[in-house]
C-alpha cells in the first residue's frame, strides 16, 4: 500500500547550495516510513564522515563519492519532520505513516465471521502411530526368529511333523507345501540333494538307503498322486488331503521307527 516505495530524491547542487526535492515538491510525492531517500550533495566541503554525522537521525544506508558529488541514501522508520543543516542550508524531510494518508472517520471493524479451522497434523500423534508400528513389526519377526530358531533345533522328524501340521487344508498350494515338507526330511536323513528333483528322481535316489527299500513303492505312490493334484489343477476334497496327510506321517514314522530299531 505504500507509496514512493521507488526511492524519493533530494538533490543539492551547490557552490551555493540549493535544493531540488520532495521537500520542495511536497505537494507531488510525499516519504512513507521504509522509503529509500536518495540526496546528490554536489559539493566536496564535507567528508564522509560529516556526512554520517549530519544524518545520523536517519538509517544511512549508502554513501557514494564520485570525486565530484557525494550520493547519500537513507531511510527512517520513524514518523515526523527532521532538519538537516548543510552550510547555511537547511533540508527538511517530512516522514509520514501510510495508516494517516487513509481518510476514515468511522471505526475500524474487524471481521467476527467465524472461521473454519485450517487442517493441522499433530505430530505426537503420528510418532506415537510410527513407533507402535516399529514395535508391531519389531515384534513379529523377533517371533519369527524365535520360531524358526526353535524348529531348526527339533529332529528331522519333528521338524517335519511341525511344518505338516501349520499346513492349512484350504491352502491351494497345499501339496506343494506337504511335498516340501517330505523332501525336507528325506535330505536331513539322506544328505542328498532332493529339492528340485521330480519324483522319478527322487526314487532313483533314496532307493541305495537301506531305510527305505521297503516302502519305495508307498513313496512312489504318494508321490505320484501328490503330482497329479499339483499339477492338473484338479479340485481335491478336504477329506482326501487330510488322508493323504495322514499316509506320509505314517510313512515318515515308520521310516523312524526303523531306524530306531537299528540303533
């Protein structure tokens, strides 16, 4: 809102100083508080330092010396007249406020309408909301490694009984999970590289383990059914899964119970 914010110029040209200014043209522009005031002192009487002294109501802001003038610019954030004396010239400059140039004579109203409230994020709340969730998944997989620490620790029998059993009837990739779980076992009892192996392979490679000779054909059997499943897509019912499932634990308990008897 303010006006003459492009800086206002007060010239003195002198030998015998005189004055070309918004002081002398008061009525055509007029110095608001901030404004830059720029005065050419065209003469070298005074030194920069007198100079600053003059004006030292005011915020000097620069001073230039070209040899020939001095350009001063300042400002004051100060309302009122100030008298500046040059020689046996006087400059006056006359500061006004914006808020005094608005012709108003009724009371300032301001506006009661109620506002809405901005939206805000309390920040509390949302290192309260990271933090429990740092904690939840912190907890979970500590769990996780706990789990799957303890089950590492358990026999190849039993570890393969663990995992069998967490296997959920619906799963659809139920006997791809089983089969995993069997082939698990038969390398912790083996040493052979199972995993990856059809289940030609597999018979071609347990079948030199005394353990298993006698129950190759049940395992082939299995085997191959559990293919079949896997890999037509055919729709399986609970009940066959749950008696395919109980048909390889009793295989894996008697291959057990085998090798106890050997010991």
């Amino acid at each position: 809102m303010k006006k003459g914010k492009a800086a206002s110029y007060l010239i003195i040209i002198s030998a015998l100083l005189y004055i070309s200014s918004p002081g002398a043209f008061a009525d055509e522009r007029s110095i608001f508080v901030g404004d830059l005031i720029n005065i050419r002192i065209s003469t070298q009487k005074f030194t920069e330092a007198e100079l600053r002294n003059k004006f030292k109501d005011f915020e000097i802001v620069d001073i230039k010396n070209d040899s020939q003038d001095f350009l001063v610019t300042l400002r004051s954030f100060e309302t009122g007249e100030k008298t500046v004396r040059l020689g046996n010239k006087e400059i006056k400059i006359i500061v006004k406020s914006t808020l005094d140039e608005i012709e108003r004579d009724e009371i300032f109203e301001g506006d009661l309408s109620h506002k809405e409230a901005g939206f805000s994020i309390d920040w509390q709340y949302v290192f309260y909301f990271l933090l429990t969730i740092f904690l939840a998944t912190g907890g979970i997989n500590l769990w996780k490694l706990v789990k799957k620490r303890r089950i590492s620790l358990l026999s190849p029998y039993r570890r393969f009984i663990s995992r069998a059993n967490n296997i959920a009837l619906y799963d659809s990739d139920y006997f791809v999970k089983l089969t995993l779980c069997f082939k698990e076992y038969l390398e912790s009892r083996t040493y052979f590289r199972i995993k990856g192996k059809t289940s030609t392979e597999i018979i071609d490679e347990i079948s030199c383990v005394p353990d298993f000779n006698t129950k190759l054909p049940a395992i082939g059997a299995w085997l191959k059914e559990s293919d079949y499943y896997k890999f037509t897509g055919v729709t399986v019912s609970n009940d066959r899964k749950q008696k395919l499932h109980e048909e390889l634990v009793e295989l894996v308990e008697s291959f057990e119970k085998e090798k106890e008897g050997k010991i």
